[in-house]
C-alpha cells in the first residue's frame, strides 16, 4: 500500500489555534477518517498563525521539497480581516494551487469563513462583514478551480452551527474551540476522503 503524503497548508485554522489538544486539529482529525477509510497517511502541516495569501508561496515550497499528493488549504480570515482586496488575495491562493497542481499533487481549497458570526463583530457590522465573507470566499473558489484545485466549503449550515453554539469557539472568541475544529472536520472529511479513494484507484 502507497502512502498518501497528505499536507495542511494555511493559517491558523490549519494550524489548530484553539484546540486544546494536537490530536483535535484539523490534519489529525481529517488523518484519522482517512487512516480508518483503509489509507496509510504521513501527515505534514505547514499552517501558521497569521498567514495571509501572499504567505502560500512559502508554505508550497516546503510542502514540495517534503512530497504532497493531497493538499489542503485554510486561507482566507486575515486576508479578510486586513482588507486585502478578494482579487489580489484570490490570485496569490490561484497560483499557489497551480504550482502544487503542477507538481502532481491534488489540492482542496478551503475558503474563507463568515467572520459575521465572531461575537467580538459589533451586532451593526455582522450583516456587511458575512457579505464581504462571502463574496471572499467566492472569488478564492473561481481562483481554485481555475488553477485546477477542488473546493470545499462548509456552507451556511456549519457557520449557522458556530453562530448558535458558543462552545464551539474557544476562549478567544474567533477560533475553533476542540469541539469546533470536530465539527469542521466532519463537514470537509467527505471532500478529502473522495479525493483520497480516487488518488488510490
């Protein structure tokens, strides 16, 4: 059996800022549903708290020096909260995806999340704040398949579950608590899981 070379690029939420335990990530989360659908995986992550777009380049750099078949990336928040314009930010995330597609590798793009739903966002702004999320993350998803990545996106009910559960946030506020990163792997783990069975057929 071949081992899947699975890697976890982007920022925070790919680094799992807000769990309280390392086996809670997304990676180790997303790593045990593979590992129990039949695939010998050897986890990377290259997420940093922080990472912007413009910081991909880098983290595709060390991803390829290391081996990628299947990749996943969670960009899109500080990029957002920062006002980076969507287009500029969409264009670095496109040619990251394309320089891994290049390389072989298969790539999952997550995008950016509706910030609306952070307590911390003023009740006033919550409604401008998810239509710039969302129009975010629209214009990352065209960026990713035009480079010939996939995209997954949670969609309105995982932000809808956020919004109505405080417990799923940790004790910042804006990132996933333990219990949030389980849900979001739930919602992704179909998407990685088919394109893992179709890297193995």
């Amino acid at each position: 059996m071949s081992i899947l070379r699975f890697c976890v690029l982007g920022d925070s939420l790919a680094a799992g800022v807000g769990s309280t335990r390392a086996e809670d990530t997304l990676g180790q989360r997303l790593t045990r549903q593979l590992r129990a659908a039949g695939h010998a995986v050897d986890l990377h992550g290259y997420g940093v708290p922080g990472a912007r777009s413009d910081d991909l380049e880098r983290q595709v750099g060390v991803a390829l020096r290391d081996g990628v078949d299947l990749a996943l990336i969670v960009i899109g928040a500080n990029d957002l909260a920062r006002l980076v314009p969507p287009a500029v930010a969409a264009g670095q995330l496109h040619d990251a995806v394309a320089r891994l597609v290049r390389a072989g590798a298969r790539v999952i793009v997550v995008p950016a999340p509706d910030l609306g739903i952070v307590s911390r966002i003023p009740g006033a702004y919550r409604g401008l704040v998810s239509a710039a999320s969302g129009q975010y993350a629209q214009a990352q998803a065209e960026a990713a398949i035009r480079a010939g990545g996939a995209v997954a996106a949670p969609g309105p009910q995982l932000s809808a579950r956020f919004a109505a559960d405080p417990a799923l946030f940790s004790a910042d506020r804006f990132h996933p608590s333990s219990a949030g990163y389980g849900v979001i792997a739930d919602a992704l783990a179909p998407h990685v899981l088919a394109v893992a069975a179709d890297l193995a057929a």
